[in-house]
C-alpha cells in the first residue's frame, strides 16, 4: 500500500502547487473570442470546369478492311455443340482400420520420453 500513499501525496502536492501558481501569477486580459472569419484568406475552390470531350465518332463497319478481317463461322465448329456432362458421384472414403492408424508408433519406440510424437502416447 506503500504506492496508494505515494499517489495520494503526490497528487496533493500537484493540487497545492495549482493553488499557488494560480495566486501568484498576473491575470492577463481575457482570451478574444470571436466566429467571424475576418483576416483569413478565402477558401479555395477549384474553377467550374468539365472534364468531358466530345464522343469519338462510329467506327465505320462497312469498309473492306473490317469485312475482311471478321471471322467467318465454320459449319464444323456450329454442329459440335455437346450437352454439358453431369457431375460424378463421389463415395465416402472407407475408414482405416486399426492397424493402420497405429503403424506410426513403431517409430518413436527408442525415444527416451516415452514416444507418441509431440502429445505422448494415446
């Protein structure tokens, strides 16, 4: 309790010395207080302008150039159209037996803690 004594008498000092400052100190004018924004610059606001262009014009779709360069559709890749597969069945995975899940242990026999990996044995 040594610390709540050590507060407390700390504290006291901190509240006396508020005191005391507050006594001696010369008392100025008071703080000018004032809501209108006169002196201070204006705030900036970009100029209205917009941003936007003028659309790009059609392309034109009938020129020998872009008939020439559309790919003509092959009536081979039309008939080949195949209805989607359905999805496979899965099985549950058959449990494993016992022997298999204790196979592990044959490894950790010569260990001088005891074996069974991280945990002990089971």
């Amino acid at each position: 309790m040594l610390i709540l004594k050590y507060f407390a008498f700390v504290g006291a000092a901190l509240v006396a010395l508020l005191f005391v400052a507050d006594a001696t100190l010369v008392k100025g004018p008071p703080p000018v207080v004032s809501s209108s924004l006169y002196g201070l610059p204006k705030p900036w606001k970009p100029d209205p302008q917009t941003l936007a262009t003028a659309p790009a014009p059609e392309p034109d779709m009938s020129s020998e150039a872009v008939i020439a360069a559309t790919p003509k559709p092959e009536p081979q890749q039309i008939a080949k159209v195949e209805p989607p597969k359905k999805k496979k069945h899965v099985a549950a995975r058959k449990p494993i037996p016992d022997q298999a899940r204790q196979s592990f242990a044959w490894r950790n026999d010569n260990n001088p803690f005891g074996g069974g990996g991280f945990f002990g044995r089971f």
